[in-house]
C-alpha cells in the first residue's frame, strides 16, 4: 500500500498491484482518508476507472471512465466494481481480476460521452 492522490487532489492510501517503478498498475482500490473507498483500474500511478462508494460502502457515489469523473453515475458499471474486491489482505479476502471492468460492455464502449 502506498499514498496517492485521486485527480482532484484527494488523497488515501492505494491497495494493489504496482508496475516495476512502483505506480499503481492494475485492478486495485484507493481507500480515501475521509472514509470513501473507490474500486477501479490504474494505470502508471493513476486511475483510469472504476466505482467510488460512500464511507462504509453503502452507495455507490462516482463513476470514472477514462481518468475522469463522469457527469452522472454510471450504474452499468457497478457490478464490474463491486466493493468487496481487493480487501485489505488482513481481511482476508482475494480480489478476481476477471470481474473488473475490461473497456466495453455489450451495449458499448463507455469512453463515448
């Protein structure tokens, strides 16, 4: 786990693979310290999409496609994301790459906006 910032200069601590310069790389979550925890893709150090729930997890708040915040909440992404992927390794649980969220869906690609 390493700090970070989210594209708006919110900061937490990322959970996940890293590449070999140690940037967040792969399917991870980045636990905000306000309490909000968003579940996506990284890429060279940055998020690229994914889901961020409230504090607790009980609603999905954000949606992020393409390194950016979508205007609306995009609940087609929402089970690609879902919360429990990735917990801490404490808690016990493995995260499985193949239920994030690839780039398309079957009704499109998600970059379109």
């Amino acid at each position: 786990s390493q700090p970070m910032n989210d594209p708006d200069g919110d900061q937490g601590i990322y959970i996940g693979p890293v590449d070999d310069n140690n940037k967040a790389n792969g399917n991870g979550r980045l636990e905000y310290y306000d309490g909000k925890t968003f579940i996506g893709c990284f890429s060279n150090g940055s998020m690229v999409s994914g889901v961020c729930y409230s504090q607790g997890g009980k609603r999905s708040l954000y949606t992020m496609v393409g390194g950016v915040w979508t205007t609306e909440l995009d609940r087609n992404m929402i089970p690609n994301f879902p919360l429990g992927i990735n917990q801490k390794e404490s808690e016990g649980e493995n995260f499985e790459e193949e239920s994030f969220y690839g780039g398309s869906s079957e009704s499109g690609s998600y970059g379109a906006r």
